[in-house]
C-alpha cells in the first residue's frame, strides 16, 4: 500500500522516494514496522484475552513446574499474525501473486489454530479440535497453495524441479511429463507435487505447534528460522546472487523478503512479552500460523529440502514425539522421559531457562548451517 502510494504514485512528484523501490529498505521498515506493532499492541492484546478470561490449560503429566502457568493469556498468536500481515500489505508490492500466497498460508492456518484454541477455552481443558480434523483442514490449505503455485508455472513464474543440497546438477521434477501431455490425465501429473507440498507445509505448521511447550522457546526459534528464510529469499530474488549460488531464478520471489522481514519483527515483538516468565502464550493460532508461513516460504523459494536444516529444532522436537509414540506402541517402552523433547531435559533437571537458551542456541548453529550450503555443491 505504502509501495504503491510513495514510490509507484508520487514518486514522480518528490524524486527522494525512489528509495522505497529498494527491496531491502523496504524490509527493514517491514521489520520495524511489525517489531513496533507487536510492542504496542501487545498490551492490549493481553488486557483484552485477560478481560475474556482466555486462559492456558496445562496438561497434569507435564512437569509440575508448569503448572502454575495455568490461567496465563493464551491466543496470543493474533498478535503475531497482525504484527506480520500489516507490514506486509504496507511495504510489500501487492500486484506480487507470490506476496498473496503467503498471506493466504498465514491466515489459513492461524484460522485453524483459532479454531483449535477457541474450542480449548470453551471447553475448559486442553483438547481442541480433534486430529483428524486438524490435519484435514491443514491439508486442504496446503492444496489450496499447491494449487496456486502451479498456475503460476504455467505463467513461467515458478518451478516444481526440487534443488537439490550438495549436488548442483541434480533438480528432479515433481511433475510426471508424461502424463502431463494427455489433457485426460494432466491432474494425476501433479500428484507427486501437491503431495510433497502438503507434507512440507502440515509437517512445517505441526512442527512449530509441538516446539511451542516452554516460555519463547518457538518464538524465539522463529526469529533465526525467519531470519536464514529472508536471506535465502533475498539471493533467490536476486540476478547476480542467484547466478553466482546457481540457485533457481525467480526475479519475483524477491518480494517475500519483506514478508520473511515481518515475520522477524513480528516474532521479536512478541518475544518481549513470551519470555521467561511468559505474560502470554501464542497458542495454536501463532504456532500453526507461523509454520504454516514458514513451510510455504521454503516451497515457493524452492528450499524444500534446506528446510530440515533452517528449522533444525522444530524437527527435532517433532521426531521426537513420533520416535516417542511408536516406540511405545510398538515396544510399550519410552525412548524419552517425556516428549517433546524439550520436557525430557526438563525432567533430567534442566532449569526452563537453560532448556530454552541452548535451543535458541542449537537453533542458530542449524540456521548457519544452512546457509553455508549454498557454496557446498
């Protein structure tokens, strides 16, 4: 909006605006833009989740600890949500399809995260839309993107060839060609595509949701993933950049930046009122919301497979619940004390602090690490 009016509109009037034609000044001013929302808002989000006694439930066989957190403000999320999508429609160029997507993928799944939380809180207990229906809902928004991304392959503006880490020369389509030639049989060439699309981004949502256990661990988290995310959308965005790391060139994709941008100063907000002791919980509404947007960025950018190592500990807190469950449905035995991971360092003694910190610090290792791979090919 703020694009369109200074630069696009009265840019000819008053030449100094031709500053807001720079991606990154633009992304800059996102961040602070949503850093600054989330700092004044905040407040009056929790008054107002307090004023209608929208409050956490804490399961009994968590660690005891937690326990007196119940009652703490939870929905907190729409906070986040606001904090990223009004920087995005101010700074962002708006006739971008790509922009759009990502809004769509934040504000479906913060629908569904809120829809979870509202049932939780009329409920009164910690059980909220049932997981079937949750992960119905996700899959159908992560359709919904699939779907969008391949008619903007018809337009020439993406690609399904995945890229490859470490090997350059390797790009295998998603598309079955063969079947693509037959008009009869052109939706069945996509198969593989939409379900590779759906399993990032359910996998990258739920993920987030499960690391979202201790007082700005998934936030915090957040930033670095969101942060290695902007960089890696500004490259792919770039000629010279893209050229030099032998990325896929994708000149409109340069435009999430400033989307990736809000998500850090959005997150950093927030974490101003989810640190330890947290004033406020994110809830489903924040956690699906962001891994939604996160798993979206990673399909538009074609970073699918560098995603693992971006979001390092969400798959790890993720592995370890389905390392958890299926040992003991298969051995009756626990792998863990308690899973997420996360509450099993707390049960061997950790402090909430520490356990948190040495994520965050995990977190960054990973984030670097993937960045370094763009020379590893």
């Amino acid at each position: 909006m703020l694009y369109w009016l200074l630069y696009l509109k009265l840019f000819h009037y008053f030449p100094p605006f031709r500053i807001f034609r720079y991606l990154t000044f633009r992304t800059a001013f996102a961040s602070l833009t949503a850093l600054f929302t989330g700092l004044i808002v905040g407040p009056m989000v929790i008054r107002r989740l307090q004023d209608f006694q929208i409050g956490q439930y804490i399961r009994e066989e968590g660690p005891q600890a937690h326990q007196k957190k119940a009652g703490t403000p939870t929905m907190g999320g729409l906070l986040i949500a606001i904090a990223i999508l009004v920087p995005t429609l101010l700074w962002a160029d708006l006739s971008n399809p790509f922009v759009w997507i990502a809004v769509f993928a934040t504000l479906a799944f913060a629908a569904i995260g809120f829809a979870d939380d509202y049932l939780k809180v009329v409920h009164h207990r910690n059980l909220g839309l049932t997981a079937r229906v949750k992960l119905g809902f996700q899959a159908a928004a992560s359709i919904a993107i699939a779907i969008a991304l391949i008619a903007l392959q018809y337009r020439g503006l993406y690609s399904t060839r995945l890229v490859v880490p470490f090997f350059k020369q390797f790009h295998p389509d998603l598309v079955i060609q063969r079947l693509a030639v037959h008009p009869q049989l052109w939706p069945l060439a996509f198969l593989p595509f939409v379900g590779f699309v759906v399993l990032v981004i359910v996998g990258s949502s739920n993920a987030v949701n499960l690391t979202d256990g201790l007082d700005g661990l998934a936030i915090g988290c957040t930033v670095i993933a969101a942060g290695a995310l902007a960089v890696l959308t500004y490259l792919s965005g770039h000629a010279t950049f893209a050229t030099y790391l032998e990325l896929q060139r994708m000149p409109q994709i340069g435009e999430l930046t400033i989307f990736c941008g809000a998500m850090v100063g959005s997150s950093i907000g927030f974490l101003w009122y989810n640190a330890h002791p947290a004033e406020v919980f994110m809830g489903d509404v924040g956690s699906l919301a962001l891994g939604g947007a996160i798993g979206t960025i990673a399909v538009m950018i074609k970073q699918e497979l560098l995603l693992p190592f971006i979001g390092g500990i969400f798959v790890i807190e993720a592995l370890s619940v389905i390392l958890q469950v299926g040992s003991y449905k298969l051995r009756k035995k626990r792998i863990f004390k308690m899973a997420p991971i996360h509450h099993h360092f707390e049960l061997l003694g950790w402090s909430e602090s520490k356990v948190i910190v040495r994520f965050w610090i995990a977190s960054l290792v990973f984030a670097l690490f993937a960045l370094t791979t763009l020379k590893l090919r």
